[in-house]
C-alpha cells in the first residue's frame, strides 16, 4: 500500500489554525467527508470520536493517528494536517500535537486497516520524516513528503 493510494492532494493542508484535538478532528472529519460525497462530516467526526473514547490516538512526539472504521464506508479515506500551533491531544508522552494523518475504513477492512496503520507509524517513526514535514510551508510539499 502506497500513501498515495488513500491520500488524495486536496486532504492536505498545512499551517491549519485549531485550538483543541476536538477542532482537529472535526477539521479532519470535514475534510474526509468533503472527499467523498457518500458520508458525512458527523459520520466521520463520530467514527474518530468513538475510537478516541476508546484510548488516544496520539502516538507521541506531536505526531497523531486518529482512525476508525465506517459502518457504510466503501473505501479507505485518509487526510492529514499541520497545526500552526501544536494542541493538547492526551498523546502517551503528554506532548501536543501538530501533525495530524486521520484514516477512515470500511467497517470489513480489518486487515488493510492495520496494514496501513503499520505504514503510517513506520513512515511517523523517521525524524528526518518528522522535521520536513514540520519545516514545510504548503500542502503540495507536505503530500509530497508523505508520499515519497
């Protein structure tokens, strides 16, 4: 699985202005839904919510997977943002959070959810990674980043 296959260029953006991990999972959510006129921004909001409930996604050193699983979702959906300044998410390390990569799969997908879940936190694990895509100024750069 390549990032590129469920990360569409206009799911990214940088220099994102939230001030709590609510408004940047509703930012999230809006985005995901925006992508895919199938579901709505509550559906999604409420997919990442309930997951939320169930222990942060926050894997620590600013970096968050927030992710679920859709009930009537028919394919993976994934956006990502960069906070212009990072919020409390309750991530394990306590540390805010800035950079934010949500996923969103069909309820069935149990295999290539934490399939791609694998990728994505060995693609957050590099802190060359990390530090170009903090040091980014636009959404193009970033995709690029998250692509390669």
């Amino acid at each position: 699985m390549n990032i590129s296959e469920i990360l569409s260029p206009d799911c990214v953006f940088a220099d994102v202005d939230c001030h709590s991990k609510k408004d940047a999972l509703d930012t999230l959510a809006k985005t995901i839904a925006n992508s895919d006129n199938s579901i709505s921004q509550t559906e999604v909001f409420d997919c990442l919510i309930a997951r939320e409930r169930l222990g942060s996604t926050g894997l620590g050193k600013g970096i968050a997977i927030p992710h679920g699983r859709l009930k009537q979702g028919k394919k993976t959906l994934a956006a990502f943002i960069q906070l212009d300044e990072a919020v409390d998410y309750d991530a394990v390390d306590k540390a805010p959070v800035d950079l934010l990569f949500a996923l969103i799969v069909p309820e069935d997908s149990t295999e290539e959810h934490l399939q791609t879940l694998a990728k994505l936190a060995e693609k957050f694990s590099d802190t060359d990674t990390i530090r170009k895509l903090r040091r980014s100024n636009t959404a193009t750069e970033i995709y690029s980043i998250l692509t390669s």
